[in-house]
C-alpha cells in the first residue's frame, strides 16, 4: 500500500473470526483513497484543486432522466433478467452495429453493475487460481487488484513513456506461453489517455491469431472519446476470427456522464456472457428497472452530450499538454482520448520542495498537494512510479489554475 493512499479506519481484525484468505489480498481502490484525502482537506477550508479521480462531471441529456422518470410510473416490482433486459440488449446492439461491430445477438451480450463488476466476473469466470494473466503497464488499478483477490499469477508487461505507454507487437509474442490464459488490453487508456491507430491494432490482433488459447478480455469503455479524427479501431474489427475469445467491455459511465448508474455490458462468445448471466443470478440477479430506462435512453438517444464533451475534452487535452511540454524537463505522451494525461515526472526525483524531499512519485504528489492543494495520482498506483495521473474532467478555470500551480511547483524545486 502506497502510504499517501494508507486507508484512515481500518477496523482490527478480532483475535478468533477470520476473513477468508483472498482478503489478505483485497485492497480499496488507490483512486478513491487519493480522492478521499483532496474531498477531506477540502472539507477542512483548503483550497484544492482535485485532478484525481476520473469522473467525466457533466450530467446527461434531459431525456434519460425523462426516461428514467417514466420507468417509475410503470414500475413493475418484479425481479430482472440475470442477463439484461432484452431493450437494454437491443440498444447495446445497436450502438455496437454503430461501432462497426456486425453479427452479434443479444445471447453474445450480458450487463452488469458498471464495467467493474462486469470485469470482476469475467476474470472470476476465465481465471482459475494460478492461471497468468498478461497486463500492460500502465493499467487501471482494478485489473491488477481484481487478479490478486483471484489469485491469479500477474505479469506485467512494461510500456515506458519510450514507448508511448502502448504494448508492442513484439512484445506481446515474446509474453505468451502456452498457459497464458487471458490478456487485458485497454484502449483508450486510463491511465495515459493512449490510443491505439488501427495499424497497431492490427499488429497485435496478428499476435494474437497466433494464439488460440489466449483469451483477451478489451476494456474499450472510452470508445467515443477519441480525439483527432483518429477511428475507434479494434481487435475484433481487425481480425474477425477473434471474435470467439474477444470480449467487448463497455459502460455508460464516462460516455454518458452516468458514473452513479452502474451499468457495464459486454459482448463476447456465448459462452462467456452465458457465464456472467450465471454469476448475476448468484449475486447482483438484475439491474433495476428505472436505471436499465436511463441506460437504454442513453445508449438509443441523441448523442450530443457525449459529441459535445468529446470536443471539450479534446481542447482541454491541448491546454493540459501545452502547460506541461513548458515544463523543462516533464515528458508526457501525448493523450489522444479519454480524459486523462500522464506526465513522465521523474526530473523532479532528488530534488526539493521547500522542506520536502520528493524521492518518488508518492512524494512528488504529497508534496503538491500540500504546497499548491493539487491532487494527482501517483503512478505507481497505475505500475508506473515515474509518472502522475492528471484527470482533466474539473471546472475549464480550476483545470487552468491547477496547470499553472503543477508549473510554478517544478519552478519552485531545488
Ligand atoms: N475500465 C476503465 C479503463 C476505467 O477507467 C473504469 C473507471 O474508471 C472502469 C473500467 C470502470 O467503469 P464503471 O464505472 O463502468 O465501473
């Protein structure tokens, strides 16, 4: 545990009840602790700039809450389907036909509570105990936190800054072994905001024909934050054939400005979403009606919140990077979706802010956020401990003056 992301309360364990063994291995979210501490000091009459978790901060169109509003007139009370219900189905349907996806049915689809749930089920659904699981690094927190509560054999694949925190063909082939059993690949990113073009794609979809019994489970939830005209490009659509060991993970969370929603699909073989319809019907049993109503709504409706912060994200992206490449010595790859940077910091290890030494990222990021109240994620949190994250969703002035505060703190070091 990074000790700026140390939990407050962590109750004592009594002496004679045990938790399972797996939770020797759970952890909470380093995301949501960093976010914790900013929303405390906050609290406390500091004046914060939180560039820490990723939340888009826009609200949806007015009609998914009119369809929400009209689900609970016809509220049925009942139970759900484990899977979704059939228009929640048709709508992903559709918005994958849109996606350039062809020759899916609804029994290739499940749902579940936000893509984090879903991506806990799909690995507690393909991984058993001891089975490696490939990750290129930068990743999100959760693929890394989710294997270990499986206790599934991690190995991570490093994607420096050098290499524009994206995974090599080469590399890939050189990582498979016979046993590998699943690869996780994210695109867009979070953390790095990295998008794969279409030739990339294409490379590493060869890699992977090569290996059949690889399965790939392909977090592509930023899909419709893609910036510079660049096309959502994807294994799937490169190479059709995968399409029996491929699993589309998608969620209205950041498109949509539905985080609190918690819905998260998938589309993959039959058997693999048959296997989350199972585990739904052990745990979640359905989604609720009045959230399945926005989600349809959202997914069927018009699109122009999400066009339009799409935009907005893109010329923030250009502010964030234009702040940054002033910075002497900060390296950050240039993002091309999601809404997130993430900046090469290490020209700041073994210097000094004020009184504070920064050795690594984990200073580098308490050391601004006590002098100048700006909270970033330390990258190690995401495997790279040379980087931060910079979540640029805030308010247009907030992001504007948290740049210039992350400026003057390089200027201030010693
Ligand atoms: N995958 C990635 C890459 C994410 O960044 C996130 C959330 O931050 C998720 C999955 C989880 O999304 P959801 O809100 O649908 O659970």
């Amino acid at each position: 545990m990074l000790e700026f992301l140390a939990p407050a309360d962590v109750p004592e364990e009594p002496s004679m009840l045990n938790l399972a063994q797996r939770m020797s291995r759970a952890k909470p979210s380093a995301i949501m602790l960093v976010a914790e501490k900013a929303k405390k000091l906050k609290a406390a009459g500091r004046d914060i700039i939180s560039f820490s978790i990723g939340v888009p901060n826009f609200l949806p169109g007015e009609h998914v809450y009119a369809a929400a509003h009209e689900a609970l007139k016809h509220d049925s009370g009942q139970y759900g389907s484990n899977r979704g219900s059939d228009a929640l189905l048709d709508a992903f349907l559709k918005h994958l036909r849109e996606g350039g996806f062809e020759g899916y049915e609804r029994k290739h689809l499940a749902t579940g509570v936000g893509a984090k749930q879903v991506l806990f089920n799909l690995m507690y659904a393909l991984l058993d105990e001891g089975d490696e699981i490939l990750i290129p690094t930068p990743y999100w927190t959760s693929y890394v936190d989710i294997a270990e509560i499986l206790d599934a054999k991690i190995t991570l694949l490093p994607c420096p800054a050098e290499q524009n925190y994206k995974l090599t063909p080469a590399q890939l082939d050189a990582a498979i072994k016979p046993n590998t059993k699943l690869l996780l690949f994210n695109n867009p990113s979070n953390p790095t905001g990295m998008v794969y073009t279409p030739d990339e794609v294409k490379a590493i979809a060869d890699v992977l024909a090569k290996h059949p019994t690889l399965w790939v489970l392909s977090d592509d939830i930023y899909n419709r934050m893609i910036f510079d005209g660049l096309p959502y490009a994807h294994l799937v659509k490169a190479r059709p054939e995968l399409r029996d060991r491929v699993v589309i993970i998608d969620s209205i969370s950041k498109t949509y400005g539905m985080p609190g929603w918690r819905v998260g699909l998938i589309a993959g073989p039959e058997s693999v979403a048959q296997a989350i319809v199972t585990l739904n019907s052990n745990h979640i049993t359905n989604l609720p009606e009045v959230v399945t109503a926005a989600a349809v709504a959202a997914l069927d409706g018009p699109q122009d919140v999400p066009k339009q912060k799409n935009a907005d994200f893109s010329k923030r992206r250009d502010e964030v990077m234009a702040a940054l490449t002033a910075i002497p010595g900060v390296r950050c790859p240039r993002p091309q979706g999601a809404f997130y940077a993430f900046p090469d910091i290490s020209a700041a290890f073994g210097k000094k802010h004020g009184t504070n030494a920064i050795a690594n990222d984990v200073d580098f990021c308490n050391a601004l956020l006590d002098a100048k109240g700006v909270a970033c994620v330390p990258g190690s949190a995401f495997g790279e401990p040379r980087a931060i994250r910079i979540s640029y969703t805030c308010k247009p002035s907030e992001l504007t003056d948290g740049l210039k505060r992350i400026q003057d703190f390089f200027a201030e070091l010693k």
